[in-house]
C-alpha cells in the first residue's frame, strides 16, 4: 500500500479553443469521482487567466492513480482534445510534506 | 460573501537552499490552519523535485486569504525566505468549475 498522492495537471487550450476545452475538461470529472482511490478530483479555472485550467487531484494510492491513467473514459477524452492545446499538458504528481 | 477560493503557490528555492525553504515552508503550516476560513492549507513536494514546495490551499471567502495575506506570522515568514528563493512565488488564485 502506498502513499495518498496528489496531482496538479494545468492545461493550456489554444487562445480560440478555451471553452471546448473547458467543456471537454467537465466531462472527465464526474466518471474519475467515480474511480478507485479517487479522493479529490476537482476541476478549477485561473481567476486571473481562463485559458489556465487546472486539475487538482488526490488519490489513495499511486495504483489508482495509475489505473485512472490508464482508464477508457481518459483515453476518449484525451482523443477530444487532440489539437485543441497549445502545448502538452503540464502534469505534476506531489507527496505531503505537512 | 464571496465564493470558496483556492490557492496554488509554488515556491522555488535556491539549489542549496531547498531544506531551509522546506522547513520555513512547514512553519507557516499550523497557524495559518487556525486562521479564519481556511479549510485546506497543505504543503506539498513534487515526487520528481525536491526544489518545488507548493502549497496547496482553500478558503471559505476571498477575504479570509486577504486576511492571510496580511498576517504577522506570513510577515515573519516572508522574511526568512528572503535571499533563499530562485524567483518569487508563483501564486495563483483559483475557482472551482466542476
């Protein structure tokens, strides 16, 4: 059994292509909740910037975290937003400190 | 009232000053816990880089973080740090989309 692990993942759409990528973005929310080990799994958008959405993300263990990875539902999702950001996801995995 | 607002706060420290920041970084940990309307307030490490400290935050209202902000215990703080970080913090203030 692992350590509860989080995740930041910052997605950067392209200038013209924001909300369908914010609209691509919601759908992955509700069937993530839904997994193994999914703790927190929240959606959040930049006040100051809507082109810098950002997943922040907590699971039970880097197991679950690596089966959501690998989850059909991601796969399509990720397929949706094929062309659509301006560079490749910027995601970052994080242990407690305190 | 204004809406639920989180933080993220990435912190870069000098390349031999990492520890320092770290445990500076853990101090502000439990008073700011106490403080009015904060409801998570986690310090975070990359798993892949020691030298990004981020924190992870929520608060009930925009001016409970105003309030934060403006803490003596963040004044002293900020004032350890001062010399020991690569380039300011990079803090983002975020709302929940989904």
């Amino acid at each position: 059994m692992s350590e509860k692990i989080r995740v930041i993942a910052k997605f950067s759409p392209k200038a013209d292509k924001v909300d369908e990528v914010r609209a691509i973005l919601s759908e992955f929310v509700e069937p993530t909740r839904a997994e193994n080990g999914c703790v927190v799994y929240d959606l959040l958008v930049n006040e100051a910037d809507p082109a810098d959405l950002t997943f922040y993300e907590e699971w039970e263990s880097a197991e679950d975290l690596a089966a959501h990875s690998k989850s059909e539902h991601l796969a399509v999702g990720r397929k949706k937003l094929e062309g659509l950001l301006e560079k490749p996801a910027d995601v970052r995995k994080y242990i407690l400190v305190k």
